[in-house]
C-alpha cells in the first residue's frame, strides 16, 4: 500500500464521522438550510420580487415562491449575463454551467462561490465513504480517468462559463492532479470521438484504477481500447482497474455488457450530480440507493408525480414524503435557483438516513392512454427478461405507436440493441410485457380492455443509437438517450435502424 493509499484510510474515517452528524437527522438539517438561504439572499432581486422579508416558516416559503422552470427564471439569468449584481443570489456566480434542453435552447445555471465546493466534497466524500466501508484504497496510488466535457472556459460580464465537468475539471483536488488523466491538451478537445482515440493513446499504457463517466460513453471507450491494443478483455489492459463511478443514467441498462468487455464484475458507485447541484451518492457497496446530501446548501422539496402538472400541486419538504412513492424534486440552491424543477423523479426507499432512487424523468413517460407508464417501470421490465435469457442489451427506447396501419390497436413499440438478437423475439416481447403488465396496473386493463395490444420490440442494428447521435452532432459528453417519449420524434428516427426480417 502506497502513502497515499494510507493516508486516504485516515481521512475516509474523518470524513465518514462528519457525515454521521447529518445523516440522523435531516429534517434538522433541511430546516437549517431553509433559514440559511432566506436570509441570505433577502435583498437580491429574486428575495425582493418574493417577498423574503416576511418568510418565517415552509408554509409562508410556499405562499411566496413558485414552483418554476428554466424559462420561468431565465428574465433574472438574462440579467446576470448582462453583468448585473444580486439577481438570484448575492453579487455575481462564480460560474455559469452551459447544459443543453430547453425551448431556449443553451441554459445557463449559476454556480456561486458557495455552491462550488459543495460539488467537489460531494464527489470527494463518495470515494471517501467507499474506502471508508472496504477497506480499497489502492486506486488513489494510480491513473484515474475522468471522460468529460472540455474544461475550456468563456468568459462574459466578469463570470467564466463552460460545461458542468469542464468547471469541476478546474477544482480537482491538488493530491489527485499527478493521477489524473487524460491531459489538459486531450481534454480540451470538442470532437467526442476524436477525443476518444486520443484518450485511448494516452491511457492504454498507463496504470489506470479508477475511471468515471456515463456508462455508454464509457462502453465506446472501452471498445475502442480493445480494438486498438488487440487485448481480448479490459482487464488485460488495466490489470488494477478497480473501482468505477458513473452518473447521468442508470447503470444497469449497460452493466452487462461493459462487464462482459471488462472480463470481471467491478466495484460501482452511482453519484447524482447534476449543474443545479449535487444531490446525492451511493455511500454502500451493500446497497445501490444514493444518500441524500440534506447538508449542501440545497433546500428540497418533493411533489407527487401524479399532481405534477396540476394547477397547485402539493409540494413537500423532506419530513413529510412517503417511502416508496414517485415525487419530482424540486431544489432552491446557495446558487440562486429557486423552486426549481429539476425534471427528475425519485424515490425514498429509507429515512434517516434519507436514501433515494433516482426513477426516471417527469417529462420521459407514454401516457397515450392514461397508463402513465415511466422509466424505472421499462427498464426493469426489460432487464429482467434479458437477465433470465442472458441476453445484453446495448440501448433502447420506448414510444406510443397510436395510429399503426391496417386498423390494428396501438401499442407501445420498443426500438432495442442487442448484442445479439433473441431467437425467438416474439416471445421475449410477451414476457417483456407481462412483467410490465405487473409493474403498472394502468397497462395492464388498458392491454386486458383490448384498448392497447402487447408491446412490439424492433432490433435494431449494432450501433444504432451511436450513429443517431453522430449524426445529429450529439455524441458524448451529458449526451443521453431518453428511455421513453410520449410522442414518436426519436422513434421516427430510428427505424432506418430496424434490422429487416
């Protein structure tokens, strides 16, 4: 075991102690921060506008401040990009993270000298927890990969702007600098898969431990690696490649095939960052839920998925949610962001600690027919089928297909990548739609009512969704492939991908 290594063992144990104080008690924690944040940004804009003078309690918070989206606070971003002081949060951000996804096209999401180094120990007590609780620390003695966005900074009225992984890229801790791969030089390249051979070239001969990145951008990674070194399994390549971090989707849609090309199962450890802030991390190897950071400068609330899009939906705070049901998080930050909509869906699975799944996204759902079916729903259904088959799906997506041709009934159509294709596809769809048939009650009368027939999967060829994104210029990076829509937009592109029978 190296000094590092060594010493990475006493921190662990420090820094697990700090968090034991919070994660007992959350709801004391989110009532802190609460009053934290109103008090903070009193006399800004946004305080004024909402009256932050006269918040004393949750109740008046509601009272006073909207739920919103993007473009409902873009008038007062508008105006931070102009250059002017106390908007959303007091004086300028110290960045503005560039994401992608509105009718606006570009958001820019404040991050302040107050929300930054949330970020960092986020990710940095998410390693800390995992060396804490296995005793593995020899990754921090080698490589670590981070595959990300360029760290190339613009900037505009005195505030740097650039993507989310690019800022963090900035903050990366001076013990880890030495480790970190791939270069400054390689990183700053904006072709993905230009960007990808270059970090092949430079990793494939290193000692590298530790590599983080969304899983499918990790995937082409690792095929590119193999394709190069002539190496049959990564393994081979990295012999004490250990521990593997993701975010942005869930790993499992993608586990069995990125073990397959490893040559071994890997330790994982999910985080959920997002540029609005970072909200969660897996703290167990025992277990995959993500704990909830309710001591980061981040104040959250919880609506039930069913009154989302309801006039005056109810909004919780985190001492009122239920175990096991869906809710929309909503976050008001040390950033400025204020009821704000993050547009995914969770799940509290226990309390104190406060632990979630992320379930999908509020808008990714089919609800053609009123059965409101949603991510975690579909890939479940899916995944448990191709495990029992031993099957690997690559990708996939799920759309409505409301008016098929010859009079038939509607159905969901599945558009699937296999490693390879089942024998018998028709039947692997039957099964795949009884389990969903299980998992949503609303599926099940609409397919028993004869108002839906079953689903019906297409193949797709190898590398469908790859060359989709190529094509439309979004390859790598945050870039992710919705699991479900309720319209036909991504499903219309995809059937020049259908293998033909």
């Amino acid at each position: 075991m190296g000094l590092k290594a060594f010493l990475s063992k006493i921190y662990a144990a420090y820094s697990v102690s700090q968090m034991d104080k919070w994660k007992l008690d959350g709801v004391i924690y989110q009532a802190k921060t609460l009053k934290y944040l109103i008090q903070k940004a009193n006399h800004t804009n946004f305080g004024k506008d909402h009256n932050f003078s006269k918040i004393k309690s949750y109740q008046d918070f509601k009272e006073h401040v909207p739920v919103c989206d993007y473009e409902d606070l873009k008038p007062y971003i508008d105006k931070i990009i102009k250059g002017e002081n106390d908007i959303l949060w007091p004086g300028k951000p110290q960045y503005l993270a560039k994401t992608s996804g509105t009718t606006s096209g570009v958001k820019y999401i404040p991050i302040s000298k107050e929300s930054m180094p949330q970020h960092i120990k986020a990710a940095k007590n998410a390693l800390l927890s995992y060396i804490h609780e296995t005793g593995k620390a020899d990754f921090v003695d080698g490589k670590i990969i981070f595959l990300q966005g360029s760290p190339v900074m613009e900037k505009k009225a005195g505030i740097s702007f650039g993507r989310l992984s690019g800022i963090v890229a900035n903050h990366v801790p001076a013990y880890l600098q030495k480790n970190r791969l791939p270069s400054y030089e390689v990183n700053c390249i904006e072709d993905w898969e230009t960007k990808v051979d270059a970090i092949v070239n430079q990793t494939m001969n290193e000692d590298m431990r530790l590599i983080s990145g969304i899983p499918p951008w990790c995937q082409m990674y690792f095929d590119r690696l193999l394709t190069k070194t002539g190496k049959p399994k990564i393994r081979d390549v990295f012999p004490n490649f250990k521990l593997f971090v993701y975010g942005g989707v869930n790993y499992e849609p993608y586990r069995a095939r990125l073990e397959e090309s490893l040559g071994f199962k890997i330790d994982s450890i999910e985080t959920y960052p997002a540029s609005e802030g970072f909200i969660a991390f897996q703290d167990s190897q025992e277990d995959k839920s993500l704990l909830l950071l309710v001591d980061a400068g981040i104040f959250y609330e919880f609506i039930p998925t069913n009154e989302f899009f309801d006039e005056k939906p109810t909004r919780l705070s985190l001492g009122e949610i239920e175990l096991n049901k869906n809710y929309a998080i909503i976050l008001n930050t040390s950033a400025g962001l204020w009821g704000y909509s993050l547009g995914d869906t969770v799940k509290f699975v226990s309390k104190n600690p406060y632990k979630i799944l992320v379930t999908g996204r509020i808008k990714h759902y089919i609800s053609a027919f009123g059965e409101h079916v949603i991510g975690e729903e579909v890939e479940q259904a899916l995944l448990m089928v191709a495990k029992e088959q031993n099957l690997e799906i690559t990708e996939f997506t799920v759309a409505p297909q409301v008016n098929p041709p010859k009079g038939e009934l509607p159905y969901h159509e599945w558009f699937v990548e296999f490693s390879e294709v089942p024998k018998d596809l028709n039947q692997f769809a039957l099964k795949v739609d009884s389990v969903l048939q299980q998992k949503n009650i609303y599926y099940k009368d609409l397919i028993g009512g004869k108002v839906l027939q079953p689903l019906i999967i297409r193949p797709l060829k190898l590398a469908s969704f790859i060359n989709l994104m190529r094509t439309e210029g979004k390859l790598g990076g945050q870039n992710k492939v919705p699991r479900l829509a309720n319209d036909r937009i991504l499903a219309d592109k995809l059937e020049q991908y259908i293998i033909k029978k």
